[in-house]
C-alpha cells in the first residue's frame, strides 16, 4: 500500500530523472557530423547496421565510413576542423565521446582524406590521424594522405601548412611543405604489411621513405582555384544576409526567424512530428508557441497556447501579427 510520502518521492524522482534526461537530450552533441556527400557512402554505427547515407548525420559512439569508387563524404569534427574520405576509401572513429561528442581518433583504413583545419586554430582536443603505416597528431593545415595496405604504400600531399611525415614509430622522418609531397614504400611479405617487432611489442614497417617533391602545379592550381570559389560563395552569402538584415530594419523589422516590428506577436508549431508539412499536428505531439518580439529585437515571453485555441492560430510555417492579449 502506498503512502502519501512514498508516492510524492516516487513522483519526484521520476520528475528528476525526466529534467536529467530531457536535458541530456537538449545538450547532446552536434559534432562530428555529415554534412556533405556524393555518389554512394556507407555509414555502419554503433548498431552494426550499414546504412546508405541519405542525409547529415550526427555520428555517435563510433562509426565506420565507406566510399564507392565515385564517392566521398565530408565530416566536421567540430567547429573548424574536418575530413573528406574520398573514394573507395575506408576510415573509422572508433571512439566518440557520449558526452561531448570529442573523436580523439581517425582512423583510415585504406584510400584518401582531405584534411581541412585552420593555420591559426588550436582545439580543444588533439586528434590523431592513425593507419598501418603512419601515426600522427593532426597538424593545422590542408593536406591529403593516403594509404594502400595491398600495396604497402602512403603517402601525403601538402596545400597549406607543413608536417613531419615518417613511417608509423620510425624515427627517420622528413618536413613536408606547402606545395610538396612524400611517400613511404613498405613491404609485402604473404600479401601483408611487413614490420620489425621491437621491444615491448613496438612496430615498425619495413620499407623506404622518399624524399620531398614538388607536387604537380595543377593540383596545386586547382585546389588555390576551389578555396577562392569557396571565399567568394561564403562572401556572397554574408553579404545577402547583411542585405536581408538591413532591409528588413528599413521596414521597421527588429526580429528573425521570423521576421517582426515591435510588440508583434509570432505563432510558431514547435515539435510538429518529421515529414508533416499540411498542419500543426497537436494530435501528435506538436505545440503552438507564442512569442513577443521585444525591443531589443529578440523573441521573448514564450508561452504555449492551448490545443483548442491554438489550431486557429498556428500552421506549418510561423504566423506573425498583432499580439492577441
């Protein structure tokens, strides 16, 4: 038989654990993520499922990604660091922070990535780039490294930046430049790598590092030609939104998302189930919520408004209007 006291603990702690785990699910990670493709990728995730990439993705736990031979995926690691496996390539993250979403370790298992991460940014955490044949903390820079196990073979090329690229513990290593490249040559023994075991189980790959070369002046030339059009779109984009913003000020619009004048009201359906696009779903779980813009031009006073009221209010898309109180 329950007691009055018993019964308000048990609903207490299933009100804590609620607030703990809706605001778990509010913070989660929004890093490393997908966010652009081509051609066919595979994701396989924690699950064991290989799935066909269709749309971004949040990676968590650990993911292995796969390239066709015409394909390549880009993952942002955090704010200004990212990879691009290119194709028939195969690289994994074996572990990804619950947490905080941290992926400590990249490691490619055979092809190409295209390395992207400002001259002037430090993050957070250090990441290493790992295969069986190299090891390395990822250097700031832009660069492509490649490794082919059925030909014992890798190798880096350097747009910007520099890095010291040696053979996975060797300790004969050369500095690589902007506009360089070098190569490491192993050897196959019964059609696999070939190492000398050290002590304490130690490996190194037996084989030749090259010396530095000058990379070919048209891979050089189209990647100086892709950064530039890249600039420009990011430029032009800016400039549209500084547009946008300052024409909607003209018309008297403080607030975005969606746009508004002073003490006007917006009724915007917040949680409306994936894929509804004709209405407010209520029925499903969706909610209409009001907001005030403010004079400083932020929405404020957010208040839920009641199912029955609120079907003549919210749509699909945010409704905007004189306030109703």
């Amino acid at each position: 038989m329950f007691t009055t006291k018993s019964l308000t603990v048990k609903v207490t702690l299933l009100g804590l654990c609620l607030f703990i785990g809706l605001q778990a699910l509010a913070e989660a990670p929004k890093y490393p993520v997908v966010t652009e493709w081509q051609g066919d990728v595979w994701v396989t995730g924690k699950d064991g499922k290989r799935q066909k990439i269709s749309k971004k993705v949040v990676l968590r736990e650990k993911a292995l990604l796969e390239t066709s031979l015409a394909g390549q995926v880009k993952v942002q690691l955090d704010g200004r660091r990212s990879f691009t496996l290119l194709g028939a390539g195969e690289l994994a993250l074996p572990v990804i922070s619950w947490e905080s979403g941290e992926a400590p370790v990249v490691l490619l298992k055979i092809g190409e990535i295209f390395w992207q991460q400002p001259l002037d940014f430090k993050g957070a955490f250090n990441i290493a780039i790992r295969s069986d044949l190299f090891e390395f903390l990822a250097p700031p820079g832009s660069y492509v490294l490649k490794v082919d196990p059925k030909q014992a073979s890798a190798g880096v090329k350097i747009y910007e930046g520099q890095m010291e690229f040696s053979a996975l513990n060797g300790d004969e290593s050369v500095r690589v430049k902007a506009g360089q490249q070098a190569s490491f040559q192993g050897v196959l023994e019964g059609g696999e790598i070939a190492y000398d075991v050290l002590l304490k189980g130690k490996k190194i790959p037996k084989g030749q590092l090259s010396g530095v070369t000058a990379m070919d002046p048209n891979d050089l030339a189209k990647f100086t030609e892709a950064e530039k059009k890249k600039a420009q779109q990011a430029a032009k984009e800016k400039a549209r939104g500084k547009a946008a913003l300052e024409q909607a000020k003209r018309a008297g619009m403080i607030c975005t998302n969606p746009s508004a004048k002073f003490n006007e009201c917006a009724w915007i359906c917040a949680k409306n189930p994936k894929g509804e696009k004709k209405a407010c779903n209520f029925a499903a779980g969706a909610q209409c919520e009001r907001q005030r813009c403010n004079a400083n031009g932020v929405w404020a006073e957010l208040t839920v408004i009641d199912a029955e009221k609120a079907g003549s209010l919210c749509g699909v898309k945010p409704v905007v209007g004189p306030c109703d109180y």
